[in-house]
C-alpha cells in the first residue's frame, strides 16, 4: 500500500490549502513580492482594490471579535454613542 504525503495538497479545490491571492502584499496578476521590485507605478484603481480588500477585512476581523466578547462590544457601542452624544459640530 502506498503511503500517504505527510504534507497538504496544493490542490485548487482543496479547503486546507491556503488561497494564495488573499496573501497579505500579493495581488491578483502581479508576480512580484512585497519586497520584490515593482514592475511600474502603482495605478489608482489597484491601490483603492487594495484599500478595499483591507477595509472588508478590518470589518470582518471587528465583527469577529464583537462575537467573541460580546461584553466588550457592548462597552465600546457605549462609549461611541457617549462620545457622539458630547460631540459638537
């Protein structure tokens, strides 16, 4: 019988295997790195993707964490709504 690989499969359809367009620093068509040298200017429309991408997951990380202390996020709805109530324009 042959043995199994110790380690995961690259495979597309694979839940394990990690989804390598969602690495923090890389983007969708470009092949450099982070750190690697950029082939051109960063477009406007690849930066505002960028943005995007990085405000849906600050928003889902938040939403996250107010299910997982939900004294907390009690807390800071209360401190907002405080500190939108004192506020002046």
């Amino acid at each position: 019988m042959p043995e199994q690989p110790d380690h995961q499969s690259d495979a597309p359809g694979d839940p394990v295997a990690p989804d390598r367009t969602d690495a923090p620093g890389a983007t969708a068509g470009s092949a450099s790195g982070p750190d690697g040298p950029e082939p051109g200017p960063e477009t406007d429309a690849e930066r505002r993707r960028r943005r995007a991408r990085f405000l849906r997951e600050l928003a889902e990380a938040r939403e996250l964490r107010d299910r997982v202390q939900p004294r907390r996020a009690k807390v800071a709805r209360l401190r907002q709504t405080l500190r939108m109530r004192t506020f002046r324009w």
